[in-house]
C-alpha cells in the first residue's frame, strides 16, 4: 500500500507540480499577497498531520487519538500571543475570509451596519463587498481614500461613524500602500460605541516586526492570514479580547468549519517560530526598503503611484494615465517573467476586470535575497515594458534579462 511516489503514482499532477516549481523560480514575483513558505513549512504542510481528524479543541475534542495535534496547536496559539501580545487566538480558520467572516457571525445579527473600506479604495472582498456572504447578509456603509491625496479620511470615517451608527468598524485593507493609524480607529470605535477588528493580513510581519503599528491593544479582533508578509503556510488566524473568546471558537467549530486542517496548523506553528528569529525583523525591514526604491524609480520614470508611494510592501501604479489597462499591463509584464496584477485604483473608472491599476509587492522577492540595487533593476524593467507593451522585442528582451538577473538569487535549492 502506497509504495510510490507521487511521480510514479500521478505522472501528470507530478509533471505540473514541476513547471509550476520551474514558474516561481524563473519569474520575478511581485503579487502583494504571495510569498515562498520555507522548506520547514512546506514540510509540516505536507506531514501526516493532514491525517488526523480533531474537531474540537486541544483537550476537548470529538475523536481519540489527538495528543499530539492538540500539543502542536497549543503551540501554535501559544506562538500567536507571544508574537502579536492578544489576549486570545484561534487558529484554526481555513483562510482569511473565513476568519473575517468568523467574527462578523459572532458578533453581529443579520442586517446589523458595518462601517468598512471601499473594495477599490483598499478594502477586502470579505468587508462587505455585495459579491461576498459578508456583504449578502450585513448592511454595509463604505468609507473611502480622499480624492486628492488618495489616503484614508479619519474626518471622514467618524463622520460616518457617526450618522450610520455601525455595530462593527472594519479597518485593514488588501491594496493600500500607505500606514494606517490604528489608533484614530480605536477613537472612533469607542466614541461610536462600534466594536472594532483589524484585518492584518498584509501587515502582519510588518507588525511582528514592529515596522507597523500594531492594532492589537485597541481592537476587539486581529484577523489575519499566515502567508503573505509572515511568509508562512495559507489559512487564517482569529485574536481577540478574551471575552470574546467562547464565541469566536464555538464560531469557527461547529459554526463554519467540522474538523481543522491540522497539517496546516502544525506549518502556522513552523512558520510562527520562523518570525520569532532576529533576522525574521530584518527581513521585513528589506521588504519596505526595497517596495521604496522600487517607486523611487518608477517615479522618476514618469509613472503615477496611487497616493504617491509607499509605506509598506506594496505599491501601485495608475497605469491608465499612460492609456493603458490594467489587464493589458499585467499580461505584458507577466510575458516578460514579470509576475503582478491588475488592481482596481481609487474612483477607477474601469470595470474590476479590466482595472486602471497594477499591483506589486515585495515580500517574494525579499525572500528571494534581492536589496535595493537588484528591485531597482527590476523596476526599470517593469517601466521598460509598461513603456511599450505591444513591442515583443521589449518583452523578448526583459525576459531575458529576469532570467538572467535570478541566477543569483535561487530558491528551494
């Protein structure tokens, strides 16, 4: 029984597992919410944890057998508290939505008001966005970027704050490049009487890292996923005041999952550790100095950053000042051994298919070794495309030169 391999077992899945191995190592990923998980993580990942049913808990499951599943998710809640100082974490949701939608079921009755950022502005789908179970089931009021300055109006926020009244403040953002004051949120929240959670999902190494301010003392929830900035395994994380502890877990199971993934949390666990390590801050340091020489360049050659640059690890450019599409832009680039992708901007007048912006983020190249003086290159690159996308010569030529550039910068050897 289960003599072979997987090459030997399924030739085909084998065979597109390695073209898509050979498409990260010779590509220049740039796509925000993507990472390289570490050897360490991908081989909890793929453990024989993921044979073990255990609904429940640790210490209060629903099967025999859970020792030592219930040891390594202690760890890692454990890991949590310490890295992020909550009160209270579950680890155990699937992915980020469902950590979100977690807490909203938790908290709030359908039809309750939510206060939350614009999708195209820098929200997520999972704050509310009609096409989302969150945005179906809540009555959702948007906040959204000054037009001018294209960052988050506080003025703004507790004026709706105040008129709507919302139960729940949703701050956080999947496509804004800039800081967000955490604390200006606390102040409305508790002015309001709204409870507040703080989607992290992006930020969460710059927090650990203490680059970010950290929204945990003054939110009633922290949501986040593991990949991304914490460069750790896909799923999400619930942390929250210890009050509401019972009801974030009796959420999660049996309210929106049966039994957890625990190879996955067994690689949270890893990758938790991972971000403990001294050299995991300076990583994360690299990560907002190589996104600002990366839109240093791209303004001095001519290109427009939604809100003018960064304060993160990621950045966008409003391609559609140059007559371009965001669709059109991110395939060129994506030819070219350029990975990124299309993003709705602020008031985009493009549909969400087609988008008048690009996005690009650092954390995948950061993991890869690449300082200041390499993403420079890469963002004359991107220019040098985006400047002629119909010319093959031009996408011919930096692809080359992707492949090229690298050599000196390997993974997974």
């Amino acid at each position: 029984m289960f003599k072979t391999g997987l090459q030997d077992c399924d030739p085909d899945v084998y065979n597109i597992i390695e073209k898509e191995i050979d498409r990260q190592k010779n590509n220049i990923i740039l796509i925000a919410s993507e990472n390289y998980a570490s050897k360490a993580v991908l081989e909890a990942s793929g453990s024989v944890m993921t044979n073990k049913y255990a609904e429940g808990y640790p210490g209060a499951r629903y099967y025999c057998g859970c020792e030592y599943v219930d040891q390594v998710e202690s760890i890692a809640i454990d890991r949590v508290k310490k890295l992020f100082g909550c009160e209270y974490a579950n680890v155990q949701p699937h992915a980020g939505t469902q950590a979100n939608l977690a807490v909203l079921f938790a908290i709030l009755n359908t039809g309750d008001t939510i206060l939350s950022m614009n999708l195209s502005h820098g929200g997520h789908l999972s704050h509310g966005n009609p096409v989302n179970l969150s945005g179906k089931l809540f009555n959702i009021v948007f906040y959204s970027v000054d037009k001018k300055t294209e960052m988050i109006d506080y003025d703004e926020v507790r004026r709706l704050a105040i008129e709507h009244k919302p139960k729940l403040i949703i701050t956080g953002a999947s496509s804004y490049p800039r800081e967000i004051d955490f604390s200006k949120f606390g102040e409305i929240a508790k002015e309001t009487g709204a409870l507040l959670m703080a989607d992290i999902a992006h930020i969460g190494g710059l927090i650990v890292a203490k680059i970010h301010n950290t929204p945990v003392p003054i939110s009633d929830f922290v949501t986040t996923t593991n990949h991304k900035t914490l460069r750790g395994p896909r799923g999400g994380i619930v942390m929250c005041k210890s009050k509401f502890a019972k009801k974030i877990d009796s959420l999660v199971f049996p309210g929106s999952q049966g039994g957890p993934f625990m190879h996955i949390i067994a690689a949270k666990a890893v990758a938790l550790k991972e971000a403990m390590e001294p050299d995991f801050t300076d990583y994360q340091k690299q990560i907002v100095k190589n996104s600002r020489a990366m839109t240093g360049v791209i303004l001095e050659r001519g290109f427009r950053l939604v809100s003018g640059g960064t304060d993160n690890h990621l950045f966008l450019i409003d391609v559609g000042q140059k007559g371009l599409t965001g669709d059109s832009a991110a395939n060129a680039l994506d030819s070219a051994g350029i990975t990124a992708n299309k993003n709705a901007i602020p008031y985009d007048t493009k549909s969400p298919k087609i988008t008048s912006g690009v996005r690009f983020g650092t954390p995948a190249v950061t993991t890869r070794g690449m300082k200041e003086d390499d993403v420079k290159v890469v963002a004359n690159l991107i220019c040098d495309v985006l400047s002629d996308i119909e010319n093959e010569k031009t996408i011919a030529k930096t692809k080359g030169a992707v492949k090229e550039l690298l050599i000196g910068f390997p993974i997974y050897e």
